[in-house]
C-alpha cells in the first residue's frame, strides 16, 4: 500500500502544480525583493549597491521603531480580540442558539464582506466629532459624558481601529472556530457531563482542549494578518493623525512607492517577514510542546 | 539536519527564480518595440493618464476630440485611463520603470518625482517641444516662470491650471461682526479672536491626512510674508533650515491658532469636501484656498451663501516682515506632462500636443471655468469670481510657492499629515518644523 | 461568563421539551446579549442602506443619524450601476477562476503531503506556511515587471495568477490539517482496492473533504473578493477594475467623496455577495451535515 501512496508521479501530479504556481509567483518575487535590500534607489533613479546600509538604517530608523511598535500592539490587541470574540460567539452558536444559529451566524459573518473602503467610512461617520456628531459621540453626550475627538489622537484612533477590525472579522472567526466545534462529538460532551463535568470546567477541560487545533491555526492565521495589516488602515486613518497609527506595512508601501527608495522599503519588508516567521514559529513550538505533554 | 533542510529549499527555489527569469528573457526581446509603439510610427492611441479627482482636464480633452481637435483625434484616438491621486506616484513609476508611461499623464503629487522622471528622460521639457511646434506663444509666460520655479528651472508641464492662493472670506460673518478686510497678520488675529468671542468659527481648514496641506499653507506663506519670498528656497539650497529660530517661529504662529482652536472643533478629522462645505454653508469665516475652487464657490448647489458674498483677500503682511502682501501664491495646481519618448518619435502625438496648446485655455475657461496657463481666445464669458482670478493673476509680478514644493516626497508626507496636529493645537511650531526637517535631512 | 451557562444548556433533545421557567429567567442575559448583538451588527448595515437613498447635501449638512428624505430617490443607484456593473464583471472574471484554481491545486497539494508518503514532506509543508508571511507588497514589483513583459498587463491574468498564489498557502496548509484528521486507514484501505493515489484523491479525497473546501472557498472568496492592494498595483486600465477599485473610484474632484452613490454602489455590491453568501451557507451546512453522518 506504502507504494501507491508513494508514487513518485502522482505526487507530482498532485503536489507540483501548485508548488510551481506558488514557487513562481510567491517566492521568486519574494527573494528577488530581498535582493533590493542591498540596494538603494528605485527603478526610476536606479539602482545602486548599498551593502549593509539598508540594515543598519532600519536598525536606527526613528519612523521604523514607532511602526513596529504600533505593528506589534495593534496585532497583539485585535487578534486577541478577534479570536476571543469569535470564539465566545462560536460557543453561544454551538451551545446556545444550535440549529436556530443560521440567520445570526449569518449576519454576524456579514461585516467581512463589505468592502474595507465601505467600513472604514462608516466607522468614520460613526465615530465622527465634527463638524457633526457621530452616533457613537452622540450616546456618550446622552449618557452625560464628553463626547471624543476620536480621529484626533493617535491613542483614541488605535481603539477606533481596533473595535473597526474586530467587529469586521469576529463573526469570520466565529464560523472557522464553529465548525472545529461542531465536531466535538456528543458522545464525549455527555460521558463529561456524567462525570460532573459542567460549565466552566466543561469548556475548560473538555471543549478548549478539544478544539485547540482549529484555535491554534486561527491564531496563527490571524496574527499574520493582522501583522501585515494594510488596507483597513489606510481607509480608515490613513496612518495618522500625523504618523501615530503607521504600520509597518504602510511605511513600507510610503517608502517604496512615494518616497522612491525601493530598498529600504523591501528591507522594512523583510524585517515585518521575519517577525511573522518568529511569532509563527513561536505559537506552533508552544502548540507542540503542549499537544506532547498532554 | 538544518544544513540539508536549507539545501532543499535553495534548490526549490533556485529552480522557481530560474524559470521567472528565463520566461522575462524570453518575451523581452519582442516588447520593445510594440510597447513604445515602435520607433518613427504612430500609436494607435493617444493614451492620457488621468486622476479621478480632477474631472476638468479629462472632460476638457473629450470636448478637444470632438470638435477643436478633430482631425488630430481621428489619426490618433482619444483615449483616457484614470487613477486615484493617492496611487498615481506609485502607478507612475511602475511604468517609467517599464519605459511604458502614457504620451499624456498627470505629473505626479511630488514635485521631485516629476524632475526624477526628466532626469532618466521619461518627460519632455516643454519650452523645447512648443518651440519645435511652433506654438510656444499660447503659453503664458507667468505659467512658465511658475512651471520652472517649481521644477528647479526646468520647465516639464503643460498648465492645464494656473492657480493663485489666497484667504476666501465671507463677506456678510464679516460684517456683521464689525469686522474690515484685515490686512496685517496682527489685525487678522484680532479678527479671530473676535470671531471666536462672538461664537462663530474663524477659520475652517481641512487637517485629515494628507489633506492637511490646507494648515501647511498657512506656514509656507507665514515664512514668505515674514522672511521674504525666496525664504524656503534656502532651506532647499542649505542655506537655512527649517529649524531655525525664524522658521520656527512661523510654525509656532499656526500653532498659536490652532490653541485657540481657531480652526474648530477637531480639525484632524476634517477632509477637503468637509472643510469647503463649512465654509460655504456660512459656518466659518475664513478659508485658505486655491481659485481651482471657484467652480465650487460658483455651483449654486454646493455654495449656501451666494458667490458675490465671498472676498478674495492676499495673505496679509506679518509686522516688519521682509515680504509683501502683492507676492501671490501661485501653482499649476493639477498639470500634465508628455512622455518624451512618444514625443520624439510620434507625429500624430506632436499634433496633438499642439491642438491641446492652442485650444485648452479658451474650451477649459468657457466650459468650466478654470483658469489656465494658456492663452484664451476672445468671446469667452466668465463668472465675476473667476474674473477676479484672471486679474489678480494678471497683477502678479512675483509669483511664490507652497511650504512643500521643494521638498522631497517623504517630507512632503509627513509635513502634511502633521498640519491637521499643528492645527489642532497637538504639535508645537518646534516639533513641526524638526519632524519635517528630519526628514528633509534623508 | 455568558458562555459557562451556554455549555451546562446543551443536553440532549428530550430534555428541551421540560424546559422551566426558571430556565427561561437563566437564559434572559443571553436573550439581551444576542439582541445586543444583533443591534451592533445590523445597524451599520442598515444605516448603509439608508444613505444609499440620502443625496451629497444630506449627507454634508443633515445629522448622522437622520432619515432620507425620500426612500424613491434612486438616482445614486442609476449613478452607481453604470460603473459598477463593468466592476462586478471583472471581479467574477478575475475571482471565480482564481478560487477555482486555488481549491483544486490547494486540495491537491493538502492531499499530497498529508496522505502521500514521501521524503521532504513536511519541509514543502513549512515552505507553503512560509507563504502566508510574506507580505504582499513584497512581491508587487518583480511581478509588474513580470507581467509588464509578458503583456499581460492589460488583461486580467495578473490577477487571476497573483491571487491564485496568494490564496495557496492557506489553502494548502487548511487542507493539510483537514485531512490529517481523517484516518490514514481510509485511504490505505482505498489503494488497497487496486486504485491509483491520483484516483483515491479524486474519488476518496475530495469528496470527503466537501464540507472544509466550501469553508476554504468561502474564507478565500472574501479575501480576493475585497482585495485593494494587487488590484489597485495591477489594474492600469478603467475597464479592468474591479470592485474594490471601483470603488475609490465614486470620488470626484479633488478627493470630493460623493457618498450617495458610493452607498448605493456598497449596496449593490453587498446584496449580490449576501445572496452568494446564503446559497453558500446552505452548501456549508449541508456539507457539514454530510460529514457528521459519516463520521
């Protein structure tokens, strides 16, 4: 049997279309820009051999230290939020709403489709300060509060953003992490609750172990999202006020495209792969690690 | 282990590269001709790049094609592609990259952009190409000196518009408030403070974003008012910088304003159709604008407050400041450039070219109001508004620029990301001028 | 919190029919919590529909909150549809093949070094995971010059190429996962039949895997469906743009935003998606329903 599912030519059938398509479009692209590292100019002015510079200026960049640090807050904030969020709401579908879930399940997903320029104005009216009042400045007006200048500080549009790609993306975690849980077979849930098991300790031990996987690689696939987040952004704040909300991503497409230095920007680049390879990395030793001891 | 799993992948990979390059080497050879449209023939299209922010200019060459430029449309079709303006630098150096630029295109945000792609010989220089047309007289001269004082010299556009700057009033806020045309920076000051008393808006300026060039403005013609008109061309010669005590203290004079909160509520969140609106809804008293808004200010449908209640008035004289109130601000504004290669090579482009030269100006004018650096036939009618323009463009003797023409791109960036903070009161004049010239360093 | 008292509620049908009224009184903190959460979720939505109908001067001078003054002003759709009707073409065009492509090779490749045994495998593996890292700006300029030279660039093959690659890592690491769940016996037991691995994929594999690739499909048509970045890199032409770029597109001179039509064109484009949506859905959970009897 080992010989079918070893052959040679069905695994090349199988596996080498797409590792072509992939390898050709995806990694040659890539290590082509990682050759730009050790140049400075861009295609109009030319390019010339920079050695190392590339590097040590990203090391002492000002601008580049503040977007990693927004980078890395902004991923740590939503995708926790995202993941949490979407997996409380997954728990309220499976356990809660069942087979009545449908239309809520539905309707919360919905956000992900609207288009990020379309979110990014609504959230903008939303949260609007002037020359109108937004709703949400209006609700805090009538609950007695101040209303928020929130676009007007960097700290103030972080949470705008923040809340913005929550609420477009939990109801999108919640059917991925749904359907790791509506695999849970019911023998097991119930042999739990026999035991004693129930509520928090029910999710604790029983469920959260049990949909780990699908957790782990909804972590996974949402920190190197929200890592390499770009267009909500730049709908939504643009990066400002000033430079207070540039991500990595932004400062490197500014860099590249506007301020016409293609190799510093294909080194920020590279900087932000490497930092998605390490927390990767990171998340999936942890996820071993813990998959062996238990 | 390591070592072995690293081989592998190399190898993958060395064989992906592989065959990228050899599929470009293959088809290189046969682009080159078909992409420039082949050398001494004609394109089979007149191909402009537009922005979708500026509808007058493609709308103006439609009306071209179908009646002044006729004859030149039918050798070679009108055809119009647009982008959005905050993508077009990048758009336009993917193609100059490729030696694939369209015979017409918007000259990009960045100044230096434009004289980066003159450099490696992507754009024509005009004043060559009109005299070997024959046509060079339908362009203005005062066009042309602005053209080349933003280019360093060079003259790289056509001026498709030629715009002055100023403070827009509403004349019926000011009177009502007792308050005469001020003329002196103190006595405008005074004025916002009265405004602000009185509880209406002085001033209302767009600060989101890049829209923030609305506050920038204010600095740049602080700078000139105070330091004389060619005070930021030494900061671009390295003769001054922005950090020094004077231009400092300009900055600090915005951000005076911006503490009074002069510019309203948040202006960090107010965005050009937002800050034109309130001014014309009758909500501010002040706006700083270019006159490429008049067709706003003369749309009954967008002005709340009538067109004869607006007054144009010069950015006013700072006390023993070097500069006077008659240096106007002036700017091509949206203008476009010729790609030098299809120039040189293609006639029914040049004939084009030439019919744009000479027709633009009188079809823009009568059409949409937009005044431009070419000559306008007679018969053409105007709104009293865009009257105003053409005389004070006529009046002017010596033409200055904004705060962010000399400035490279990433200057020019965070110089107008950070007005909106300057006018909100958040930025000091200091920390405004040194995150500007930091980047100005690089 | 809310979450402990769902887990403790799931009990086998019987006992739903017994339900008491302190149960009920239990369950109230939900009942407000999912209307809440209806009201968060829905009301974006509907507010969006409402300034479809609202003209620019509503927009600029009325309060936020405010009705249209007239549910008949339809005028933003006509405005809308002229152009987005082009859009919506070269979304399907240059998404469906994309998707199509990015299901079959993903599947294979998932299958491939999962249940195929081969050497390497888990490298090639780390290699496609490695994908979803990049970040896309990285690879935006070899591939213009790419297709620049391959006069693809006034065609929608950049897009259908680029977003297939962009779309196979995920897919193919998703996949991978799914089918290690599946016992290795199902498929050893297969070619024990005397049929070929290729014929096992095609006949076992796939099918079974039903249910994760309209999951699969799902989450990557909404990434390529909303993608601003490629497309806007690769689109120089008008009549090639899509959706997304169309809609940056409803901005008129100078950065004006005209937000009635780009309201009615966001509506024009989330009805069709919404039906896509729904018809989807019923093949998810009917796939997924297709799994539970089997398993």
């Amino acid at each position: 049997m080992n010989r079918v599912l070893g052959d040679k030519r069905a695994i090349l059938v199988l596996l080498g279309p797409a590792l072509l398509v992939y390898s050709l479009v995806m990694l040659a692209p890539m290590l082509w820009s990682l050759g730009y590292t050790m140049f400075s100019g861009s295609v109009i002015t030319g390019f010339s051999w920079a050695g190392t510079k590339n590097f040590s200026t990203l090391l002492h960049d000002p601008a580049a230290r503040a977007a990693l640090v927004f980078t890395l807050k902004y991923a740590v904030v939503v995708t926790v939020g995202q993941v949490a969020v979407g997996y409380l709401l997954s728990l309220l579908y499976v356990f809660f709403l069942r087979r009545a879930s449908g239309l809520i399940r539905t309707l919360v997903f919905f956000p992900v489709v609207l288009p990020t320029v379309a979110v990014a104005l609504l959230f903008q009216k939303f949260f609007e300060f002037a020359p109108q009042t937004g709703p949400v400045n209006s609700l805090l007006e009538a609950l007695g509060m101040h209303g928020v200048d929130w676009f007007g500080s960097a700290g103030t549009a972080f949470v705008v953003i923040a809340v913005m790609d929550i609420w477009r993306s939990m109801g999108f975690y919640a059917v991925l992490l749904y359907a790791g849980l509506v695999d849970i077979p019911e023998e097991v849930l119930e042999s739990a609750r026999i035991d004693g098991a129930s509520g928090t300790r029910l999710v604790r031990s029983i469920v959260l172990p049990l949909s780990l996987p699908v957790l782990v690689s909804s972590i996974i696939f949402s920190i190197n999202g929200t890592l390499k987040v770009f267009d909500s952004i730049y709908a939504l704040t643009g990066g400002g006020p000033g430079s207070g909300s540039t991500p990595l991503t932004l400062l490197m497409y500014r860099t590249s495209f506007f301020y016409g230095d293609y190799g510093y920007g294909a080194t920020i680049a590279f900087g932000l792969t490497l930092l998605s390879l390490v927390v990767t990395l990171f998340i999936f030793r942890a996820n071993r690690r813990d998959v062996t001891e238990a | 282990m390591i070592s072995m799993h690293k081989r592998h992948r190399l190898v993958a990979v060395g064989v992906a590269g592989a065959l990228t390059l050899a599929l470009s080497a293959c088809s290189s050879g046969s682009t080159s001709s078909s992409a420039s449209g082949g050398s001494g023939k004609t394109a089979a299209n007149l191909n402009f790049l537009g922005i979708n922010e500026n509808k007058t200019i493609a709308a103006t060459l439609t009306t071209l094609s179908k009646n002044e430029c006729k004859a030149e449309n039918a050798a070679q079709p009108l055809k119009i592609s647009n982008q959005a303006q905050g993508t077009l630098d990048q758009q336009l150096q993917l193609l100059a990259g490729q030696g694939a630029l369209p015979q017409l295109f918007i000259a990009a945000n960045a100044p230096s952009l434009t004289q980066q792609l003159a450099t490696q010989g992507s754009v024509q220089d005009v004043s060559s190409a009109l005299d070997k047309l024959g046509v060079s007289g339908d362009v203005l001269p005062a066009a042309t000196s602005v053209i080349k004082n933003l280019y360093n010299g060079k003259d790289l556009v056509l001026p498709t518009e030629l715009n002055i700057e100023g403070i827009w009033y509403n004349k019926k806020i000011l009177s009502d408030n007792g308050i005469q045309v001020p003329t002196t920076w103190s006595e405008l000051v005074a004025a916002f403070a009265k405004l602000k008393a009185a509880g209406v808006q002085p001033i209302s300026q767009a600060g989101k974003g890049g829209d923030g060039w609305g506050v920038t403005r204010w600095v740049g013609d602080y700078i000139a008012r105070d330091l004389g008109p060619t005070a930021l061309q030494d900061v671009r010669d390295g003769k001054a910088k922005l950090t020094d005590a004077p231009y400092v203290a300009a900055a600090n004079a915005i951000a005076d304003l911006g503490k009074q909160g002069y510019f309203g509520p948040s202006p960090t969140s107010i965005d050009y159709t937002t800050a034109l609106n309130t001014f014309l809804t009758g909500k501010a008293a002040f706006i700083y604008m270019g006159s490429w808004a008049v067709s706003d200010f003369t749309s009954a449908t967008e002005n709340k407050i009538g067109a004869d209640n607006i007054g144009f008035m010069h950015f006013p004289t700072v006390d023993g400041g070097k500069g006077t109130a008659d240096q106007m601000p002036a700017n091509v504004g949206t203008a476009v450039a010729i790609s030098a290669k299809d120039f040189a090579s293609d006639t029914a482009t040049q004939a084009w070219v030439s019919c744009i030269v000479k027709n633009y100006g009188t079809v823009a004018l009568r059409d949409s109001g937009q005044v431009t650096g070419f000559t306008v036939g007679s018969g053409v009618t105007v709104s009293p508004l865009s009257k105003l323009v053409q005389d004070e463009i006529a009046k002017t003797t010596t033409s200055i620029l904004w705060f962010e023409a000399y400035f490279s791109a990433k200057a020019t960036t965070t110089s107008q990301n950070d007005g909106g903070l300057l006018a909100s009161g958040q930025l000091s004049g200091a920390d405004f001028m040194s995150q500007v010239q930091a980047d100005l360093g690089s | 919190m809310t979450t402990t008292t769902v887990a403790t509620r799931r009990g086998p049908a019987p006992a739903r029919t017994h339900r008491s009224t302190r149960r009920h009184l239990r369950r109230i903190p939900l009942y407000i919590l999912v209307t809440l959460l209806l009201v968060v979720m829905v009301y974006p939505l509907v507010w969006i529909l409402l300034g479809s109908f609202k003209t620019q001067d509503e927009f600029l001078n009325n309060p936020t909150w405010a009705l249209p003054h007239s549910f008949f002003n339809v005028s933003n759709y006509g405005d809308a549809w002229s152009s987005i009707a082009l859009y919506l073409r070269n979304s399907v065009l240059a998404v469906f093949p994309a998707l199509a492509l990015v299901i079959v090779l993903g599947t294979a490749a998932g299958y491939a070094l999962e249940v195929m045994v081969f050497r390497g495998r888990s490298r090639v593996l780390m290699v496609f995971l490695a994908g979803i890292m990049i970040p896309g700006q990285m690879i935006l300029l070899p591939l213009f010059t790419v297709y620049f030279k391959l006069h693809l660039n006034s065609t929608l093959w950049p897009l259908i190429i680029t977003y297939t690659a962009t779309g196979l890592p995920l897919t193919v690491f998703m996949m991978a996962t799914y089918f290690r769940s599946i016992p290795r016996e199902v498929f050893e037991a297969s070619t024990l039949d005397g049929a070929s691995a290729i014929r096992s994929f095609w006949s076992i594999g796939f099918p079974m895997m039903r249910s994760a690739v309209f999951t699969i499909a799902l989450v990557q048509f909404f990434f390529l469906w909303n993608d601003l970045l490629i497309a806007l890199t690769f689109t120089t032409q008008d009549d090639l743009r899509t959706v997304q770029v169309g809609l940056l597109n409803f901005t008129g001179q100078f950065g004006t935003v005209d937000y009635g039509p780009t309201f009615a064109a966001i509506c024009i484009n989330m009805l069709l998606v919404l039906g896509l949506y729904i018809f989807m859905n019923q093949r998810v959970m009917r796939g997924l329903s297709a799994g539970a009897v089997k398993g």
